[in-house]
C-alpha cells in the first residue's frame, strides 16, 4: 500500500486489517471501509479547513476538499451511525480513492493503537455530526487529540460538519448538559449552566480565535453566538475570538493561506460576530448586555481572509446590541428579521 511516502507490503496490511477488525470487535469502536484503502494517493494533498454547517452538503465545497485530499484516501470519525456517510462520500461525492469510518463508543478507543494507525496515515480527516459533548469527553487530552492536532500542522485537510463543525474552533460548545442550547437561554443569562464552553480540545490552524456554530439561522442561534463571544472576550479582557456561524446547507473551505470562500447548497450565508467590550456585561443570573457587535455577512461572491478577519464583497454588515434577552439592530444594513434569529419556534 502506498499512503504518500509510507509503503506497506500487501500481506502486512492484510494482517493490519485483521487486526483491526479485532479491535473493533472488542466493542470500543466499529471500523468500516470503502474503495482501495492500499492504493497510492493520486496527487499532491494540501492544507485545507471543511466547514459544514450541517443538512446537505454543497457538494462542490465537498470536492474541493477531496482534491486537497489528493484524491487519496478520507477517514470519518463519529459518534454514532454506521457506514452509511462513507458510502454517500465515496458513492455520491467522489473523488477519494477510499473512505474508512471510525465510530468511537467510548474513551478507550482514542488511545488504540489501530485507531492511531488509521488516523495518522489519512490524507484527509472528517468528523460527522450528532452529539458533540460525545467528542469531548471522549477525545480531549487523548492521543487522538494529538494525532488530529499533528495531521492539520503537517499540512493535510480536516473538516467537518454541524457537531463536526462545532469542534473545530479553538474554544467548544460542548452541549455537555445533554441538550442544545437555545438563543432566548443564552442571552437571559450568559453563565446558565447549559452554556458549556470547552477550551484547548483541537488546535487548527486559522481557527486559533474562532469559535464556531451551525444549522445557524434555521436554528435561530444568532443570539447564542453573541452570547458566546461577548462572555469571552469580557473574561478574556480581549476582542480577539470571533463567532463564525454557518448556515444548514452551506459551507466555508479555508485554503492554506487563510483565505476563506462559501459555497451554498441552499439559501443562506456565514456569519462573522465580532465581540465588542465597550458596553458590554456578561454576568452570572443577568441578561446579556452587549452593544453594536459587528455583523458580517459572508456569501457565495464573498471572500473571508482568516488571518485578518477583512471580508471582501460582504452580503451584508451591520452592528446588533443586545439588552433585556432581545437583539436589536443598531446600524449598518443586516438581512429583515435578524432580531428574530434569538426565539425559538416549538419544535425547535
């Protein structure tokens, strides 16, 4: 098998596999696979960031991240399912000469040295959606965590998508109560103890001040975000975090300098949430003060530069303030029913 400068006889791998079928069976994990994981990597790989913000993909942002694969060979990691995100990548996407899921089912799977092997030898990473809490307490601190750390500073693509994508930033929410948090409880109280904030899981490059959300304004999680980044950056003393939302449907791909362009599948945008001290008050058992945060509209003729937050041809820039658990617009020219992204319809 040849993974770009590794080769590996065809007998020994077919051990390897069996192997890691045997682990998997201890029930730690389950391994699946699809397509020729012992051939070369056709082209070169390059660094690159995926960001999903749930639902159906944008399928060309998908492609792009399979040609900075190098066409080779994409590892998916979950927290439940089974083979059937694999089979819709390699199936309907294309353009990987193989796909392998990993699905962890507890913590010792991030250590097992199989798992470690699959990873490490990937020209691309993925994390799936579902129940990003599952992804903290299951890999922070752990050899997984290292070997994700050491795959994107070497200079190969990792993604992801909705709890995938929640991961990525250099500061979690990690939904560790066991819910989602809604808009209307995050502004009503800034320190609510659903508002689980998680700190140095992944380090990413151009996502080292960034925290990021998904399923975005379906979801109506505007007022979250807000909450978010006004929280830190009052704690931290420092402007310096952003909030990146991305709408369900619709993705960012990030290329090796930082430069950021959007694909949509659907109707809808990301949104850059810049945090702003003056007038700002996040303080336990309180509403969420907050005063013209600036609010950036990143679309498909847009281009975000990661490394300076510039954005060239927004789809839209204005400031919200928030006071009393509401959003208000106070400037600029934001789309209608912004202040609407905080409430929470039933079902929701």
């Amino acid at each position: 098998m040849v993974r770009g400068r590794r080769w590996i006889a065809a007998a020994g791998f077919a051990v390897w596999l069996l192997a890691a079928a045997g682990a998997a069976a201890a029930a730690s994990y389950d391994y699946y696979r699809v397509g020729a994981v012992e051939a070369p990597t056709p082209a070169r790989v390059e660094p690159g960031l995926l960001l999903l913000g749930g639902g159906d993909w944008p399928l060309e942002a998908f492609r792009w991240f399979a040609e900075r694969a190098g066409h080779g060979h994409l590892v998916a990691l979950a927290a439940s399912g089974s083979d059937d995100l694999q089979q819709e990548i390699f199936h309907d996407v294309g353009g990987f000469a193989s796909v392998e899921t990993i699905v962890f089912h507890d913590r010792s799977a991030a250590s097992d040295p199989a798992v470690l092997a699959i990873v490490r030898r990937a020209d691309a990473v993925f994390f799936r959606g579902g129940d990003q809490s599952n992804y903290v307490r299951d890999w922070q601190g752990t050899p997984l965590a290292a070997a994700l750390d050491a795959h994107a500073r070497a200079g190969r693509p990792i993604g992801g998508t909705s709890a995938g994508l929640a991961i990525l930033g250099s500061v979690v929410y990690g939904a560790m109560d066991g819910g989602s948090l809604t808009s209307t409880t995050a502004l009503a109280d800034p320190y609510d103890p659903a508002v689980t904030l998680v700190a140095d899981f992944l380090h990413l490059p151009f996502l080292e001040h960034v925290i990021t959300d998904s399923h975005f304004a379906k979801r109506r999680r505007l007022g979250r975000l807000i909450t978010w980044v006004t929280r830190l950056a009052s704690e931290r003393h420092d402007e310096a975090l952003v909030g990146l939302g991305v709408d369900e449907g619709t993705g960012l791909v990030v290329d090796g300098q930082g430069l950021a362009r959007f694909y949509p599948r659907e109707p809808g945008y990301a949104w850059l949430v810049r945090p702003r001290l003056a007038g700002a008050r996040a303080v336990a058992g309180a509403a969420l003060e907050a005063r013209d945060l600036q609010i950036t509209g990143i679309g498909p003729g847009s281009r975000l530069d990661l490394r300076t937050l510039a954005v060239a041809d927004p789809a839209f820039d204005g400031t919200i303030s928030a006071a009393a658990g509401a959003l208000h617009v106070s400037g600029g020219h934001l789309p209608p029913g912004v202040e609407s992204l905080r409430l929470e319809s039933p079902g929701d």
